[in-house]
C-alpha cells in the first residue's frame, strides 16, 4: 500500500524548481548524506512518518538504508541507467515504483507501458507515471490500465499544472491511485495552502523537506489531511 504521507527527496538532489536555494541545498544534503540521514531518521522516529518518495540516486539510496532499510519507500526511476537503478532499489521496503516525467511526458504510451510491465515483473510492485505536464500526459493514459499510481503537481495556484481545471476534472474522476507532488509550489506557499487542496485530489502526497523544524510544521499538517 502506498504510503500517505512521504518525504520528497528532490531538495536533497538541489533539483531546478527551488531556484536560488537550489545550491544550497544540494551542498547541504546531497555532498553531505549523513544529513539526509539525520533528517529521515528524524522525521521516522520522532514523528512517525515512514514514507520517502525516493528518487533512483545512488547517494539518496544510499542515506536512505543508512537511516533505515524498512522506510516505505516510493521510488522514481529513469532518470539515468532504468537497469542500474533497479537493480539499487532491491531490497528495500518498496510500496510502488514510477518512471520519471522525463520518461513519460510526450513519449509514446505503449512503450512506456513496456518498460511498467518489466519493472512490475520484476519488482512485483505496483507502478505508475510521474509527469511534470499532467494536463497533456495524463488523458493519454486513462484508457490504458498498466499505470497503478500517477504522480501529479497539485497546489491551488497551479504552478506546474498547465491547465489546472482539466487536470482537477481528470484527477476526480480517475481509479489510479494518486500521489500529489510540489504541493508548496517550490516552498512558494505555506503548508495551510498546499495540502488541504491536495487532498481534494490526491490519496497520498510527497514533500520536500530541509529541515526538522520544517519536518514539524509540514508533517503535523500532513497528517490532519492525509493521516
């Protein structure tokens, strides 16, 4: 079963979306992993949030079984080597596995349901599409039944959404499970904004988190929305 609440790992990496912050960031977590272990075990063990959306990296693979093997973990691949990255997911509590938005967006469907259909051979789990362009990927997919699990920008201001009434529309009626992503905007809307509007959309939802104090307020309001 997918875990409700995750912890993101995109702040870990330093990704685009955070701008300015984004170096700090990576210098922070990624050049010094046993940050990001500090913060995983933190986050586990004194707030009881065991879900991590984990991205198919090498150093946040390995901080993560360093903080704890049994995290429930949600993994996104295809960023670099599909083969290398599974073969790093093995062993771990893996709850589903996605292939990342630049795997899926503008890419055609019945390859991309190729390469769902080997990782759930494989892994026996259940798996899905991440999209970075939802308004455009994902009526491409509702009539194809390989994707378990979307995950999908959300945030009531519609950044990375595209057309954010369509994808409402689309994500009310849809039988996927669905994992809500960049609920703050890139850290541009406080948690109070964010996640009761992902929840209207979403079953589950992935956060970045930098920090403990931060892991408290976000996590504490997580949790009454999505616990």
């Amino acid at each position: 079963m997918t875990p409700r609440i995750m912890v993101g790992t995109s702040p870990f990496l330093g990704a685009g979306q955070f701008g300015h912050r984004a170096l700090l960031y990576r210098r922070t977590f990624y050049h010094r992993p046993e940050n990001i272990v500090a913060l995983l075990e933190y986050c586990a063990e004194e707030l009881g949030v065991t879900g991590v959306q984990a991205l198919a990296d090498p150093v946040i693979i390995g901080a993560l079984r360093d903080a704890d093997p049994d995290l429930d973990v949600v993994a996104v691949v295809g960023l670099r080597n599909l083969e290398e990255e599974l073969e790093m997911l093995e062993n771990l509590n893996l709850r589903a596995v996605l292939l990342h938005a630049s795997c899926v967006d503008g890419e055609d469907v019945g390859e991309v349901s190729a390469k769902l259909d080997e990782i759930r051979s494989r892994l026996d789990v259940p798996v899905g599409i991440a999209t970075h362009r939802p308004d455009e990927t994902l009526p491409r997919w509702e009539d194809k039944k390989t994707a378990d699990v979307y995950m999908v920008p959300l945030n009531p201001v519609g950044a990375f959404m595209g057309d954010q009434k369509a994808v409402e529309e689309l994500l009310a009626e849809t039988d996927r499970t669905v994992i809500a992503k960049k609920v703050l905007a890139a850290g541009s809307l406080p948690p109070e904004e964010g996640l009761p509007y992902a929840a209207r959309y979403a079953d589950a939802v992935a956060v970045g988190i930098t920090g403990k104090k931060e892991a408290e307020e976000t996590l504490r309001i997580a949790k009454r929305y999505f616990g």
